[in-house]
C-alpha cells in the first residue's frame, strides 16, 4: 500500500486572490514578514499496490486526468510506502 | 408567434438548479420540443442542441464542473459536439465545458471572491454566428449573472487566437456598450462573458440568457440567443418571420 500527498496549487502566471485577501489579513495580524500568500489543495490518496512506480504513475495519471487542471494549476507530489489498514 | 419545432435536450446533473429554467423557456415560450437528460443516459435522444444549464453539479466539489466532465452523458455530449451539434453551456454549464476541453481557458474565482447575482450588461462582439445571428455585433444585451466562479483565464496565446477567430461573443460592457475595468464584475480576461469554440457550433456564456427570456418578468434580451439558435437549426429561409414573443 503506498500513499501519495499531492500539492496542487495555481499557477505562477496567475494571481491568486484568495491568497492575496489572507495575506492582507495575515499584514493586519501585524505579521508584516510574510511576503506571499498562496492558496491551493492537499490531497491523500491510498493506493492499493507494492510497486511504487505504479503508485507514482496512478497518481501521475490522476494529477492529470481530474485533480488538477492544467490551464489553470500545477501539481507536485510524493508517495511512500505505508503498511496495510493505516488510516489516511 | 409559432416557432419552428427543435428538439432541445437540458441535462440535468445532481445539483443542476437552472435545468427547469432552461426546460421552461425552451418548452414554454419557444414551444419547443424540449427534454430532461439525466446525467446518467448514454444516449442523446436525437436531439438537435444540448443545453448544460447552470447550478452547482457535484456540489462544485474539487473544482466547478471537474466531476459533471466525467458524467456518463457527457461522453454523448462530446461526441456530438465534435460531430458538429450544437452545445450550450450557461454558467456552471460554460465551467463543465472548459472542464471537458470543448472550450479553451478556465474559470477562476471571481476576483472580488464574492459570488454575485445581478443584471449585467453585455456586448454582442460578434452576431455571425449560431447562437448570435439575432443580435447585432456591438449591440448591447442586458442579462443577469449569478456565480461566484465567472472570472474567465486564459493565456495570452489562446485568447489572440479567440480574438482572432472571432471566438469571444460577449464582453461585459457599461450600458453605452464601453468596455471598462468598472463594468467587469468577475476580473475576467479582456471582460470576456462568453466564447464558442473553433468550429462555432459550442458556445459557453456566464450570464443566464434564460433568466431574461420571458416578458412575464423582465427584461427579454436572452431570447435573441436562444432565437438565434432555433434560426441556426431550422432551414435559413424561414428565418424571416422570427420577432421578439410577446406574451399576452
């Protein structure tokens, strides 16, 4: 069983203004370092596989098909190795 | 005033809310021969347009319209868009569409990151086409907007080329038809409301054409989409004896 953490979040082109409004917010907290605020998704999926590149490639091919849309966001990812029935 | 008999299909996803909307102008005030489609049919019904109505399919989750993509019945609607069959996308219908890949671009938040319901303005960019042969380009229709995820992006290659090809059908405009900063409620690229795709037979729009067709209570200016529509689909030379429906 492996698990796979994916990062999806917009692209550098595009302006994020929900991380924008945070960031005015986190400015108002008197945060004043925090230079950049972006926003996106975390997803954990647990695949049902022992070989790790064919965890690599369902998440690969999941990024892809449904979890990101690539005109508009970018997605990285890892996965390891879990044991079996561990909760997500 | 009779209207030339097509036959319309509305697909209804769960969390579809303007599929009835859709049905009763088409069926109501146009007369036409206009059905359901649930989400789960594998097949079309034979009929001549598809309308992908607005609301929140799968309850907006991961992103507006990433799931309703994926609906059985959308296998149908892309085979029959790309066989040349008319395909409507209003509001979370236009997302479904980007989604699918049978418009360009995407929407994102709106950049006030409010959602918001209310009369806009639009102006017609280009009336040679299927859905807009009943306007006239730069004419201005007033038809309201309701979505909280109508802020149209695309990158600058792809909207050159909507330019171009005369792709962009509405812009949100003042009232004397400028298009301003001020007049753009969602931050979308050049103000752009609504587009069709290369071959003109897809057309996805944010505002809600039918939301403004029946004279009962408002404003008529959507009927011009949906007119023009009937007109595209039925034989040209009858096309002359369409008006505005006046409901007594």
């Amino acid at each position: 069983m492996y698990l796979a953490k994916i990062t999806i979040i917009l692209r550098k082109s595009i302006l994020d203004i929900q991380g924008k409004a945070v960031h005015h917010a986190l400015n108002s907290l008197h945060m004043n370092l925090v230079e950049e605020v972006r926003i996106g998704k975390f997803i954990e999926m647990k695949i049902n596989t022992g070989d790790q590149e064919e965890a690599v490639r369902i998440t690969n091919e999941a990024c892809k098909k449904l979890l990101a849309n690539p005109v508009m966001e970018d997605f990285s990812f890892t996965v390891e190795k879990i044991s079996e029935g561990f909760g997500i | 005033m009779s209207y030339p008999k097509q036959k319309f299909g509305v697909v209804v996803f769960p969390g579809s809310n303007c599929d009835h909307d859709a049905y009763y102008v088409l069926k109501s005030i146009f007369k036409q021969d206009t059905r359901f489609l649930w989400h789960k049919d594998s097949s079309l019904d034979g009929v001549d347009a598809v309308i992908l109505p607005g609301g929140f399919s799968y309850g907006d989750y991961l992103r507006c319209g990433a799931i309703a993509r994926f609906s059985p019945i959308m296998k149908e609607v892309t085979a029959f868009a790309n066989d040349g069959g008319i395909v409507i996308g209003i509001c979370n219908g236009f997302q479904v569409l980007c989604e699918a890949g049978l418009l360009p671009g995407a929407l994102l938040r709106n950049e006030c990151l409010t959602f918001i319901c209310k009369f806009v303005d639009l102006r017609v960019e280009n009336s040679e086409t299927r859905f807009t042969s009943e306007c006239k380009t730069g004419e201005v229709l007033h038809i309201p907007i309701a979505h909280g995820e109508g802020n149209y992006f695309a990158d600058d290659d792809t909207l050159e080329r909507l330019e171009k090809n005369g792709q962009i059908l509405f812009r949100y405009c003042s009232p004397d038809g400028s298009i301003t900063k001020e007049s753009n409620p969602n931050g979308s690229s050049g103000n752009i409301a609504g587009i069709m795709n290369a071959t003109g037979n897809v057309m996805g729009l944010m505002p809600h054409p039918e939301r403004a067709a029946d004279p009962l209570i408002g404003p008529i200016d959507g009927q011009k989409i949906f007119q023009s529509v009937i007109k595209s689909i039925t034989k040209y030379e009858q096309a002359n004896n369409y008006s505005i429906v006046e409901r007594s």
